[in-house]
C-alpha cells in the first residue's frame, strides 16, 4: 500500500505527455525511434560537454570562434531532440515542490551580495 502511494504521489508531481502509442508494447531486441532519438541525445549531451572544454582552452580565435559555432548548433540540435521526446511522451520531468525552489533561489541571492560589483 505504502509502494502504491509513493507512486502515486511521484506521477503527481511527473510533467510528461501520455505516449503517442508508437512504438511496440513489448520492448524488442531492435532499436525502434525512441531508442535512435534517446541514442542522439545522449551523444549530443556528451559532444556538448567535450567542446565547451575545447572553446574555452582555444587559444586561436578563429579555431575558438568555430568551436564555439559547432557548440551552439550542438545544443540546438541537443533542444530539438529533448522537444521531439517529449512532444512523443517519450521523456518525463520531475517537478520540484515550491518549498525547495525557494530554497534554493533564497541561496543563491545570498551570493549576490559577494560579487565586487
């Protein structure tokens, strides 16, 4: 019962569209959309942390300027595949309660009061 109602509670605070019904009920050996699309993300987040390390240790501006092009089309790429799964239901988020949202904000307002200017 206890399982039930943590469940319960966890989907309430879910934000997530239902599924489209395209893919199989029964999850097979092969990679079906939600499999390539999840794939391409997955790289694109690993490509993105790999050249914002590369833009910001870049001494030639023309290479840094280049990096930091093939790191803005990577996050555009990386938005519109996190936009298709979800349009799809095919990724949930986890809504935060308002209690640590203040929390949190309160925090990091506190350190403005540390900055030179």
């Amino acid at each position: 019962m206890q399982n039930q109602q943590s469940q319960q509670s966890q989907n309430k605070n879910q934000i997530a569209n239902p599924q489209t019904g395209e893919l199989p009920k029964v999850k097979s050996p092969e990679m079906n959309d939600r499999d390539y699309i999840n794939d391409a993300l997955s790289t694109c987040k690993y490509i993105t942390d790999s050249l914002n390390i590369a833009v910001r240790e870049a001494s030639h501006d023309q290479l840094h300027q280049e990096l930091l092009q093939l790191l803005n089309e990577t996050h555009q790429s990386a938005r519109e595949m996190y936009n298709l799964m979800f349009q799809h239901g095919w990724y949930k988020l986890e809504a935060e309660e308002q209690q640590k949202i203040d929390q949190a904000y309160q925090q990091f307002n506190n350190y403005s009061s540390q900055f030179p200017y």
